[in-house]
C-alpha cells in the first residue's frame, strides 16, 4: 500500500517519507486488528472471528493512543483490521487521527451491508488511503461457500463499485488455498475489471480456523509464484504476496536482478491485536508484549522474538542455508504453524540451495542434500521486456 520500496537487507526506500528505512528501527506496516466481531464465518479466519465484540478489545482511548504510538514509532503506514472494522463505530476518528498523525490509513472491512455509501464517503473524509475487500473465487457459489454466508460474492462486487465511484483506491485480497489454486487468471481478470490498484495474495497459513487440509503444496506454490510473476507483468494493478516472500527469489531467478528488500514477520511488519497484543504478524501467534504496557516501537524493536526474526543469521533448515534468505527468509508465520519453530524452513517453498558454506551446511537440519526440483514450465521464458526494474514489493495489507 506504500508503493515500491528499495533497499537491501533490512532497509528499504520508504516513499511517504522520501527516506531509507531500517527494519531494525520501524516498521513499515502496523497491521492493528480492532475487534474480532464479524457477521461473516470465513473457513480460513485467522481471527476466528465472531459475531459479537469482546469486551476486552482497545476502548476508543486506548485506540488513539495506539494510533499515537505508530506514528511515535516512526511507521509510515497502518491498516485497521478485524473481524470487521466496520463493527466498530468510532473506526472513521481511528482513520482520521491517523492521518492527523501523517500515517497513511488502510483499511480492510468484510463484505456486509455495513459498507454503505455513506459509510464510505465519511472514510474518505477522513482520509482514508486505500480499502482492501477480500475475493476468494471469480465463481459466486465459491466464495459464499469459503465465506459461509450467501450473497458474500454480490455484496463484494456492489462495495468494490460503490468505492471505486466514491474515489477510494480499491485492493482486491485473495487466500490461496487448496480449493482456489488453479484459479489465479480468472481472479486476475475480476481484480482488473474492478478497477484495483493492487492484487493482494496471500498464501495460507494453516492458523485460526484455516484447516491444514487446505494448504497447498510447495510445487503448487511454486506454479503460482511464477503465473502471478506473469500477471504482474501485464495487469494494470500491481502484485504482491504475503506469507509468500519466495515471490522475490521467483522474480529474482526469472528477471536475473538482484531483489529488493521486503517486509517479513517481525521485519518490517507488525501486528496489534484487539487486546493490544502485539505479534510479528496476525498468522503467528507468538506474543511479544502488549501496547497498554509498553510503547509499541519499544517491543518492535528489542523484543528479543523480533530481533531474532529480522536476523537470517538465525534461520534454520533449507532457510538457513539459502542465498536468497537476507530478502527472502521464508513465511516465519508458516514454519511456526507447521513445525512450532518460527525460524525453521518455510515448507511452502520448494528451492534448494544452491551451494551452502560448510559454516552454513552444519546448521541445516536436513541430513543430504535435496534434490533440486524441476523447474514450473514458465521458468524457462526470457525476462518480459517491461518487467519491472525490480521486484515487486511483498508488502502485506492484511
Ligand atoms: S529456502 Fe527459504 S529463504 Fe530460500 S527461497 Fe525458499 S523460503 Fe526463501
């Protein structure tokens, strides 16, 4: 949502600011879940969302003064989250101190008949910088089934063009799951005909109520990195993944550029919670304090979980070996939920190193060598002549 960023390990070009930023430092992205309350019953949530609100989550003080520390840690860009943020009533006073603050304010609401025109012009009123709805099939039938409630698929169509005449810049976000895979040029065409500046896909993780029957394979993984590399090439909205930073080792590989930086859970990237909970990110439930007893920049950056995180020294398997672990460094949040090692590999990429030092080899926790797999059929295309200069970004939104 910040536009492209640059930069090598753990800095990148922050262009709200028009200055470097160090991961080490600041965050680029605050992602703060407002409340778990929600109408809908998605089959992967994360939050396990419920109707109701929990009496427990951040007062309308306590969210102002949150607001305040992101922009007291220096963090150019927050996006209010749920559930749905739309069941909280003060979310427009979130956005509008926001942006009193110079952050630039996302937001990602469900599809229900809360999003109202009204509700919408009072959003940008507030100035609000970008909303993100969520797609999960271009089939309606689909898309109700993984958000459990009928009428999801035309309510999302009906906000994404209440949006787009009202005059907010729209993101489309997609879940990548076992049941959706194979559908990427179809949902790029809807994400293009909606009008969005930006395709969000996130590859599952399986936390909350995302069932690890759904997850995909690594090679399923790897087919999609590389036809989403061929989207992004030719769509009129930009691309980018989460919980898939292997994307940057796809473009990288494909166009024979060096890659730039990018935010991953814990670098770049963090997540407050409705009891101000703060964790590397909303798919890795590893608590490293809580805003209401210490400042929010404070725990970014010396939470020992954090500084781990943004340390590809402390990667372990496949990870730990790669030359593609300073950008890359594998979805923490997948190797946690699949291994309960947050520094492990990340099961989802298929890559073999190509040639680890000996220092390096003897931290692997693989016992030979893997065999490098074959190589999706589209891996073998010349750079497209308008490829991007460098990687598209792997910044999250969600
Ligand atoms: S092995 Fe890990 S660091 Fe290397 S490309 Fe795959 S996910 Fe990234």
């Amino acid at each position: 949502m910040m536009g492209r960023r640059y930069g090598g390990d753990a800095v990148c070009y922050d262009v709200v600011k028009g200055e470097i930023m160090d991961f080490n430092l600041r965050p680029a992205i605050v992602i703060w879940e407002v409340t778990q309350a929600c109408q809908l019953a998605c089959v992967h949530c994360r939050a396990e969302a419920r109707p109701g609100r929990d009496a427990g989550e951040l007062s309308s003080e306590e969210g102002f003064a949150l607001v305040d520390q992101v922009a007291g840690a220096d963090a150019p860009l927050m996006v209010l989250t749920g559930g749905d943020p739309m069941e909280r009533p003060d979310i427009a006073a979130f956005v509008r101190r926001g942006v009193e603050r110079g952050l630039r304010v996302g937001l990602s609401p469900s599809a229900t008949p809360k999003v109202t025109p009204q509700s919408l012009r009072e959003l940008k009123a507030a100035g609000l910088h970008r909303l993100a709805l969520s797609l999960d099939s271009h089939l309606e039938h689909k898309h109700d089934a993984f958000r459990r409630v009928p009428g999801s698929f035309r309510r999302t169509m009906e906000i994404a063009r209440d949006v787009r005449d009202i005059g907010i810049p729209l993101q489309i976000g997609t879940t990548i799951s076992a049941l959706n895979a194979s559908e990427l040029e179809p949902m790029a065409e809807i994400v293009g005909r909606l009008g969005a500046v930006l395709w969000s896909v996130f590859f599952i993780v399986p936390t909350g109520r995302a069932n690890p029957a759904l997850m995909i394979s690594a090679e399923v993984c790897e087919k999609a990195l590389y036809q989403l590399h061929d989207i992004a090439r030719v769509a009129p909205f930009a691309v980018k993944t989460t919980e898939a930073p292997h994307y940057r080792r796809v473009v990288a590989e494909r166009t024979g550029r060096k890659p730039a930086s990018g935010v991953n859970d814990g670098k770049g990237f963090v997540f407050v919670s409705h009891w101000g909970d703060v964790f590397p990110s909303g798919f890795l439930p590893v608590k490293a304090g809580n805003v209401r007893e210490r400042p929010l920049g404070d725990i970014y950056r010396d939470s020992p979980l954090f500084k781990a995180l943004r340390d590809p020294g402390r990667l372990n398997g496949r990870c730990g070996i790669c030359e593609f672990r300073t950008f890359c460094g594998g979805s923490r949040a997948r190797a946690h939920a699949v291994s309960g090692d947050p520094l492990g590999e990340d099961p989802l990429c298929s890559y073999v190193p190509e040639a680890p030092c000996v220092a390096e080899a003897g931290r692997s926790t693989q016992s030979s060598p893997p065999q490098r797999p074959p190589r999706p059929p589209s891996a073998t295309h010349p750079p497209h002549p308008e490829a991007p200069t460098t990687p598209p970004p792997a910044v999250r939104a969600e």
